[in-house]
C-alpha cells in the first residue's frame, strides 16, 4: 500500500464528504435554485467518486476487487462539465437545454468510456497487471484505454475549453456576489488544467510520475475554502411576473431617475425573491434575504431604503398585509391563522402592521368588506 497517496486520497474523501452533506443540504433546502445546486452537487460527487477511486488503488483493494478498476474514469471527465454548467446556471441558464447540447457536453465522456471497455472485459488479474505496469512506467502501458498523462490531457483540456467559453458568454448578471463568484469557479477550471499541466511536465521533463491524487488535493482544497467560507453560495433569482395584487410602490419605483441603477437592479432582485413567497418565512432577516439573492446586508438595506423609502420591516410587512387583506376577503381563515401564514410571529405585531398600512384591524376590514359585498359594492 502507497501511504502518502493513500493518506492525501483520505483527506481528500473526507472533505469531500463533508462538502457532499453541505450541498445536499443546500439542494433540498433552497427549492428555487434546485438547477444550479444539482451542478454543485454533481461535482461535488464526483470529487468524492475520485478520491474514494485513489484511496481504492493505493490500498489492497485494488487486487482483491479489480472490477472497479478504471470504472469511474468517463465520469471523471466530467468535472469541467458541471463547473461550467453549474456557472451558468447561477446565471440562470441551463446548459443542457437542448438535446444537442446533450451529445456536446458528454462527448469526452463517450470517449473515455469507448476507449475502457477493452480493458473493462479483461480478466481480473490482466487488469491489476497493467495498472501496475503503468505505474512503473506510461510507456509499459499497452491496453487502448486512456492512462495516466493521456488521460489528464483530456480533463485539462475539457477544464481550458470550459474556462474559454464561459469567458466567452461573459457573466450576465448585474450583481457583483455572482459576478465574483463565477471569477473563483473559474479560476476552479485553471487550476485543474494547472495541475494536470503541471504533471505532464513533470513526467516528461523529469521522469516523474508522482501520483494524480496529489493533483486533486489543490481542486479539492480551492472548492473547500469556497464553500465553508460562503455559508450561503449566491445563486440566481428567476424572473416573475409582478402580480396584480403587488403595492403600487413596489411596482414603480423602478421608475424613479433619481435612483442609483445598481441599487435599482439589486432592488429588483430583491423584490423578485419576495413575489416568490420569502415575506411568508416567519423567520425571515434582511440577512436571510441578503443570502438568498447573494449580496450583503448593507447592500440590501441600502437598496431597500433608497428604493422603497423605508426600512426592510415596513417593506417586508407591506408583502404581508397585502397578502393577509387578500385572505381576509376571499377567504374564511381565522385572524389567526392567517397571520402567522402570512409571515408574523405574534397577532400583536400583525395588528399593528395592519392598522398602520389599512387603518383599522384585521377583524374590522374583513366586516367592511363583507358589508360591501353584502349591499353589491365593490370590495375595497
């Protein structure tokens, strides 16, 4: 057994475990942004996938289980893959919208896997062999199926290919957490292609062939500091459509020139994450929501204030109010239940909110207007 590449295979599996727990979390959690956390969770996968493979030849296992050999190499190949898609997914774009897109994207994967299934239908024993003669040497190499320098030729490729079209795209979004964010995943891209440069060359200029577990630990150890320093990775609000029933103030105030534009489009982001429901969280922060649209507190307030002319709370219970009045005239729902539904954590605090923005208390406006429905008037 190889201990240093076993131990730094280890560590490896470890963190990326850790980081598979975390991303499941997000994933199940943040039910908008399922598209861009399926991409990080992928890869994250993948990192677990290569180094459960490294600490899987460095042991005995690799003789006693010899099946597993090579088996998970047209996935690996795929790591640049879900960077990239997972980047343009935080932009709200799928990468895989098409099904063409679908052959483009899996081609070095097809490749991969085409060129192992030789070796995959050799016998157990003939296996261990050649991985063993490829460790003394890549020219001992004989089988068709892509080793050693050849094989991180073509994830360095895939990594510098990705790198150069998403530099292409250019980011699409206006905020400036994703805009840093997609810098660090792509600076994820360089630094796989970097690596796997990095020991072509070795081998080449200096005959040595130190093993590819060492070339995951910079990826893996980049990706960590990324994801345990963002508690919260920003990802993209989806564009809605204001419904009829949103404040007037909330709806034109993107029509006022005296507004700075990068706090309008922050505002506007904002305001998206709340027409899909945020104010319902009776937990809710300007914290919370500055995670969520991936910006800090001081950004959002700021917005908030300069946009909407107050503080995030009368902003926030503006969504809610206009929402409980909704339920209290085509609804039966108790006071009650509706307030807590609507977002508040005590029927005081509703009350108050409610006779500040209506004028009267929850109870009053829903006998007003059921008196005005009564006599055939219009609810108000």
């Amino acid at each position: 057994m190889n201990y240093w590449v076993g131990t730094v295979a280890l560590v490896c599996l470890c963190i990326g475990v850790i980081l598979f727990f975390a991303s499941l979390s997000w994933f199940v959690n943040r039910q908008n942004d399922r598209l861009p956390m399926a991409y990080l969770l992928a890869l994250v996968c993948l990192v677990v996938l290569q180094s459960l493979e490294f600490v899987y030849q460095a042991s005995d296992w690799m003789a006693r289980f010899p099946f597993f050999l090579k088996l998970v190499d047209p996935l690996i190949v795929m790591i640049p893959f879900t960077i990239y898609g997972y980047i343009r997914a935080i932009q709200g774009e799928n990468a895989l919208n098409r099904p063409k897109m679908w052959w483009f994207h899996a081609a070095p994967m097809i490749l991969v896997t085409m060129l192992a299934v030789p070796f995959w239908g050799m016998p157990g024993e003939l296996k261990v062999h050649w991985m063993l003669q490829g460790r003394i040497a890549e020219s001992l190499w004989q089988p068709l199926a892509l080793h050693g320098n050849s094989y991180l030729a073509v994830i360095a490729t895939a990594s510098l290919f990705y790198w150069w079209l998403q530099r292409r795209k250019g980011v699409s979004t206006r905020k400036p957490a994703i805009r840093n964010w997609v810098g660090h995943f792509q600076l994820i891209q360089l630094i796989i292609a970097g690596s796997m440069a990095t020991r072509i060359v070795v081998y080449h200029v200096f005959g040595e062939g130190f093993s590819v577990a060492y070339v995951l630990a910079p990826t893996t150890a980049y990706l960590t500091y990324l994801l345990l320093t963002h508690a919260h990775p920003p990802t993209h609000v989806a564009q809605t459509t204001r419904s009829p029933s949103t404040p007037r103030s909330l709806t034109d105030v993107n029509n006022q020139p005296a507004a700075d534009s990068v706090d309008l489009a922050l505002f506007d982001h904002l305001t998206q994450s709340m027409e899909q429901g945020l104010f319902k969280d009776n937990n809710l922060t300007l914290r919370t929501l500055a995670d969520v649209c991936g910006t800090t507190t001081h950004q959002a307030s700021a917005a908030i204030n300069q946009c909407y002319g107050s503080n995030f709370y009368d902003w926030v219970n503006q969504y809610r109010i206009e929402e409980a009045c909704n339920a209290l005239r085509h609804t039966s729902e108790g006071v009650s239940r509706i307030c807590y539904a609507v977002g508040f954590n005590s029927k005081s605090t509703f009350n108050t909110a409610f006779r500040k923005q209506v004028g009267c208390t929850p109870t009053e406006y829903r006998k007003k207007n059921k008196a005005a429905l009564n006599s055939g008037s219009l609810p108000q």
